[in-house]
C-alpha cells in the first residue's frame, strides 16, 4: 500500500504520526539513494581519470592526491554505512 493511500484512510487518526514518520523517512532514504547513484556514476569517471591514468597524474599531481584523499574517505563513509545493515540508520 503507497504512503499516499494511506493518508486517505478513515483510520489514518490512530496511525497519523507513524505514517507521517515512515512518509519523512523514506523520503530520506529516497534522496540519500539518489545521492549515492550520482555519486557514483561521477566517482567512476574521477576514479579512472585522478586513480588510473598516469598522464594526469604527472600532469595534475596536487589535484590527484586530493582526489586520492577525498577517495579514501568516501570508502570509509561506504564502508560505515554497509556494516550498519540499516537503510534508514544510514540514511538519516
């Protein structure tokens, strides 16, 4: 049953303010999902770009240790939030 059905129940009174709260949690755990979507499919063009390629290494060395540090730290942010095992913990 979708969130929005469940607000035009005649017994919504007794259930208001749970259903509210799942309706602001999984609305976190929509954007958060998203957010993780997009980074990804940047990370993977930063990762062969900054990680991969030797060229640009040489060329962008400041920038490709940067990007080397700031790699390290999302997968520890991704690591943390697997061993969670709880969508909506992480999310929020």
């Amino acid at each position: 049953m979708q969130i929005n059905n469940m607000l035009l129940s005649k017994y919504i009174g007794f259930f208001e303010k749970e259903v509210e709260q799942w309706k602001l949690d999984l609305g976190a755990v929509y954007d958060v999902v998203q957010l993780i979507g997009d980074v990804q499919k940047t990370w993977s063009f930063l990762e062969n770009l900054f990680i991969q390629s030797e060229e640009v290494k040489k060329d962008l060395p400041n920038e490709s240790l940067k990007f080397i540090t700031i790699d390290k730290n999302m997968k520890i942010i991704m690591d943390k939030g697997n061993k969670i095992k709880n969508v909506l913990r992480f999310c929020t």
